[in-house]
C-alpha cells in the first residue's frame, strides 16, 4: 500500500470513529435532564449505560463474522445507525424506550469498533503506533464535541428536538461509502499468511495477558466512569449549571484528544508498559487531587490533566491486543472489547446502586483509591 493512500486511508477511518463516538458521547450530557424528565435513580441510569454495553457480550460473534468477511460496511453503516437512535434519546417518553434505543446503539458501537482498529492496523504498516494514535484521536475528540453538540441542540430545540442532529450522521455513512467501498478488507490485509485458528485455543493461549489487562481496566473503570457518565450529573448536583458540567466534560475529553495522540508515539519509543505505568500514575494522583478541590478555579486545569492521562492509556490497550502473535487478530480484538465493556458495565451499575446509598462525592473518592491498584496491574503488563 502506497504511503499517501495509507495516509489516507487512516484518516478516512478516524474520521468515521469521530462521528460515531459524537453521537455516541450525547447519552451523558443530557443525563441529568433525563433524570428529571422520567424521575430516574442513578440505579436506573446506570442501566442506561449497561443497556447501551449490553451488545458487547456478542462481541465475539460479531468478531468470528468481521473474521470471515468484508467488514468494512459494518464501518460505513454504524455512523448513521448511531445517528438515528442517540438523536431520538430526547424524544423517548419512558424508560423503556430509552434502554430500546441505548440497545441499538450499542449494537452499531459494536458493529464499528470490532473491524476498524484491524482496518487501521491493515493501513498502518510500521506506524501502527502512530497509527492507532490517529484512530483513538477521532474517538476521543467525539466525546469532546458530543457534549457541547447535544447542549447546543438542547439550547436551541428543546430535549424533545435533538432529532434534527440525525441528517449529519446519514451524510457522513454516505460520505464512508464512496471513501471505503473499494478498499479490500478481509484476513489478508493483516497477516502476510491466511491462517485458520480456532477461537478457543487463542484465548486460552493469551488468558494471562487477557487477565492482566482485565485488571487493569476493573481498577481504572471506576474512575473513567465517574469522569465521563456522571460528571454532568456530579457537578450540576454541586451546583453548577448544565453548561458548565458540559463544557466541563468538554475539557475533559479535549485533553484526552492530546493524551490519545501522543501515547502511541511515546509507546513507540519507550515501550507499552513504561507509558501506560506513567500515564496510570499521573491519573491516580489528578483524581485525588479533583475529588479534594470543589472550586471552579481549579475544576478545568485538573480535568484537563486528568484527561491528559487517563485517555492515554487506550491506545496503548489496543496496541497491546494489536500486537500479540495470534491467528484471530479480529476476534482477539473482539474479546478484549468484550472483556472491557463487561468490566465497565458492572462497575458502573456497582456505582449507580452505591450512589444512591451514600451519594457520588464518596463514590468519587473510592474511586480514587482504587485507580492507585490499577498502577501495579500496569507493572504486570
């Protein structure tokens, strides 16, 4: 593959993660809102983030079907789908209706997330590195411009006219479509040899790998889920207004563009584990020091850090998956998504019900401490 049409290729692909995320990045945002709409827990919006993970646990199905064919549509069409079911969240008048849409939404994160990291790693070359940095940048500038979108929308129509966001969605699948339909996307573009493995003597063969990263994600879920689902739900109930929560989140994210660009290319140089150990650290200690400070002053500088280092550690996640010597690489992609998605779900259903008993600011606190764990599953890697 010539290098312009890798290039191009690549950001091709990370502009389809952008759009996806964006929509994806509105449940959040508007949280609060639909809390008070539908009179919800944090229990029953906990189950809100679940039902849109749920899909998750077909990931190796959806992974063993990207394995044997043209996966690429699963990219083109998921933008689009997540368009229509996240711009509708405003519209749902019951709690049904919402887990019905999170459901397909979760169902088209899936359908995109499993086949495109392979397509960037089919892209990359030697720069895989670089590479993923570029695809995780798409992702995590989403979730910088999904929560001020979602707002601006709420500002201008109302919660009940956000559907009118859905049209942005259809034109950028469109757009995919004529930019991927004659990129060739299938077990050759990732291996110099097509080969034949079977799914479970691949999970058995990197089960101590899989358990480590498992670690790693238990202990650092509860703070990324703190930071991103309830952060708007956090700070609107310490008093401040729904645009400061958003642009809040805003800042969170946008930092975590930086911390998702540079990583990979760090990784590059100094190894996987040296930066995910240092990354680790340095989100451990801003939670501590966020969860101390409650002025506004110092609110965005330790978000800001706080996202610098916490979102750095994905890149180094899927590079980690990237670059193991297996057969499957699709399905071995599939399982650690499954894995992380799994982890995610029952901690941030363990924080909705702990939330309810004793309040979010002591569930912020536990998990400060427990980010501190995930420093020494980082030292395992």
């Amino acid at each position: 593959m010539q290098k312009k049409e890798s290039k191009n290729l690549i950001a091709t692909i990370s502009f389809a993660h952008l759009m996806q995320d964006t929509y994806s990045a509105f449940l959040a945002p508007i949280l609060p809102l639909l809390i008070d709409k539908l009179g919800l827990s944090l229990t029953m919006s906990a189950f809100l983030d679940i039902a849109r993970k749920l899909p998750s646990l077909l990931n190796p199905f959806f992974g063993l079907l990207a394995q044997r064919s043209d996966a690429r549509y699963f990219v083109i069409v998921s933008p689009a789908l997540t368009a229509i079911v996240m711009s509708l969240l405003g519209v749902a008048n019951s709690y049904a209706m919402l887990i019905v849409l999170l459901i397909i939404a979760g169902i088209s994160s899936t359908l995109f997330h499993i086949p495109s990291p392979g397509m960037i790693k089919a892209s990359a070359g030697d720069k895989l590195g670089r590479g993923m940095s570029y695809y995780m940048v798409g992702g995590e500038l989403a979730r910088t411009l999904g929560p001020l979108i979602i707002t601006a929308g709420v500002s201008l129509w109302g919660l009940e006219g956000t559907w009118r966001l859905i049209p942005f969605g259809l034109l950028a699948s469109l757009f995919l479509y004529f930019k991927l339909r004659n990129f060739e996307f299938n077990q050759k573009n990732l291996t110099k040899k097509i080969e034949k493995g079977s799914a479970l003597s691949e999970v058995k063969k990197f089960s101590s790998l899989l358990s480590v990263m498992g670690g790693f994600m238990f202990f650092q879920s509860a703070m990324k889920m703190a930071v991103t689902l309830y952060l708007a739900v956090y700070l609107t109930g310490e008093g401040f207004s729904l645009w400061v929560a958003s642009s809040a989140l805003a800042v969170l994210q946008f930092f975590g563009v930086i911390g998702t660009f540079v990583s990979g290319t760090i990784s590059d140089k100094i190894g996987r584990r040296k930066t995910l150990i240092v990354m680790s650290t340095g989100a451990a200690f801003t939670m501590s020091l966020f969860v101390m400070s409650s002025t506004v002053y110092t609110l965005f500088p330790l978000l800001a850090l706080l996202g610098l280092f916490m979102f750095a550690n994905g890149p180094i996640m899927l590079l980690v998956i990237h670059e193991i010597d297996t057969k499957m690489p699709i399905f071995m992609n599939s399982v650690y998504m499954t894995i992380n998605f799994s982890i995610s779900s029952v901690v941030v259903l363990a924080m909705g019900m702990f939330s309810d008993q004793v309040g979010l600011h002591l569930v912020y606190e536990i998990a400060a401490v427990l980010s501190f764990v995930a420093i020494g599953f980082a030292m395992l890697l």
